[in-house]
C-alpha cells in the first residue's frame, strides 16, 4: 500500500510540474505574440506623456511672451528662453524653436518605437487672444501619436497619464510649477552684472583714454594698457574681456548662466574724449539702465 501511495504521490507531482511547464510555456508564447507588443505600447505611452509635459513647459513662458509682447520669437534667443527649458534627456534628444514658434520635439535613439521621430507643435491665435499649441506634422508615424495628435484638430492635453514619468530637468519642475517666465531672473541678474562691471572698469577707460592722448591714436589691445590678454578674465561670467581692434570694449559672457554663452555686449567710444555708448545685441529687458545715456 505505501509503495502505490508513494507512485501515486509521484504521479500527482509529475503532473503538477507538468501542468506549471505548460502554462510557462503558454505565458511565453503570449508574451512573444502579443504581450511584446502592450510592453513597448506602454513604455510609448508613458514617453509620449513625457514629452508633452516637456513641450508644455517650454510653451508656457513663450505664451506669456507672445501676450506681452506681441512678438512671435523664431528662436530661443529671440524669447529670451532659458535654454535649460530645452536641454536633451533620456526620452527627448532635442527641442527646437523654429520659426513664428513653431516646436519640434525629437525623441532620443533610445525610446523604443519613438526612437529618432519627431513631433510638431504648431501655435495657433484663438479669437479670445489666447494662444495654443497645435500637435501635430512631424515623422512619428499616426498610429504612435497620442489622441490629441490625431483628431482633426488636434491640441496638446494633458491626457497620458499612464505609470509615473521620467524625472524632470529642474527648470522645467520649476516652470511647470510656477507658471512664470524663467527669464525674468536672468535679465535682472545679466542687467545688474553688466551695470556693476562698467562701473568698476571706470578706471580702465581713463587708461584708455590717456593712452590716445599720448599716442592720438587708440589703444587696440589689452596689452597697450597693461591688462591681460581677452581671454584670461578673472570675472567668471565672461569668457573675454578687452579691447577690440576697433578700440571697443568687449564683455562677451561665459557659460556661467544658464543661456547667456557667447553674448556680446561692447562698450564703443563715441569720439568725444573719454566717452562711450553701449552697443550689444542683447534682449532690451537684458541691457543696464546706464546705456539710456553716455557712459563716462
């Protein structure tokens, strides 16, 4: 009797691990006919929402500069966007501001069946003034583009909600949270800078300016005056500091804030003993007060 209990128990197991062998098998087969293709739908969906949070941030403060405004920037640049609101992450590879603020969002090699396409947000003015964002023209194919990108007139909404996004750069928390333009900071702190600098660099144009009453001719570099060589400055939110061949004074900004690499502002003498006038291609809410007047 123990013996056939013994067979029995045997048997039972057999076809326990037999049956456990059978529904792996099938759960495979699932996974490899139809569950592959709801996982990569999923990881689609889940950055698809990502970037339609990003594309939001970035026209938020372009909506609030349109109203102000009334000009449509064709470049971050012309917005005077903070460009860390378009920095590159794990899902976007890039977002661009074309022209009248047209933007294209490019998702990253990496994002799964997003991978290299892009989408295109077109603004649009509605009749009560306010301003949107059209999704849609891009190479994401139509089958892969959220609902709101595949109506007839489609519009950014906040309408993918599937699983917990990507971590946010923190500017783009911080402007979703705020709702505020992110450059209004950085033009006060760039006016402010440059105000105190031209007020400290007093000194240098009186050298400057004795160094054409010496010579009648004025001085082209720094080295005629005794400064080091343009791209030494001691300042760090300059790159170069010095005199152009032209006699100017150049002040071209470093990386040290966010989006103002490469500017130039210059101080050009006017021809009057001793005095000059701004001259740059900065955003007005960028330039000091003092370059209403003569600089002495």
């Amino acid at each position: 009797m123990a013996t056939i209990g013994l067979k029995r128990f045997r048997l039972a197991s057999l076809l326990t691990l037999a049956i456990i062998i059978i529904i792996g098998i099938l759960l495979a087969a699932f996974y490899w006919f139809a569950g592959r293709d709801w996982i990569s739908q999923w990881h689609s969906d889940r950055q698809l929402a990502h970037a339609l949070q990003r594309s939001e941030a970035v026209q938020q403060p372009l909506r609030e500069f349109i109203q102000r405004t009334g000009f449509w920037p064709n470049s971050a640049l012309d917005a005077r966007l903070d460009e860390s609101l378009l920095q590159a992450d794990d899902i976007i590879e890039e977002i661009r501001i074309g022209n009248s603020s047209l933007l294209t969002v490019t998702f990253a090699a990496q994002s799964a069946q997003l991978g290299g396409h892009t989408m295109i947000f077109i603004p649009e003015k509605l009749d009560q003034g306010d301003i949107r964002w059209r999704c849609e023209g891009g190479t994401l194919p139509r089958e892969l583009r959220p609902a709101s990108c595949r109506s007839s007139n489609p519009i950014v909404a906040k309408t993918l909600t599937t699983g917990p996004l990507p971590t946010l750069p923190t500017p783009v928390r911080e402007a979703l949270k705020q709702h505020q333009d992110p450059l209004l900071q950085r033009a006060g702190k760039v006016r402010q800078i440059l105000a105190d600098r031209v007020r400290a660099d007093r000194g240098m144009r009186k050298k400057i300016s004795r160094f054409f009453q010496q010579n009648g001719v004025p001085a082209t570099s720094n080295e005629q005056i005794g400064l080091p060589e343009a791209h030494r400055s001691s300042d760090p939110n300059f790159r170069r500091f010095g005199l152009e061949s032209d006699g100017a004074i150049l002040y071209e900004f470093s990386n040290a804030i966010a989006g103002m690499e490469g500017y130039r502002f210059r101080l050009v003498p006017t021809g009057l003993p001793g005095v000059w006038r701004c001259e740059t291609s900065l955003p007005e809410d960028h330039i000091p007060e003092l370059c209403a007047q003569q600089v002495l």
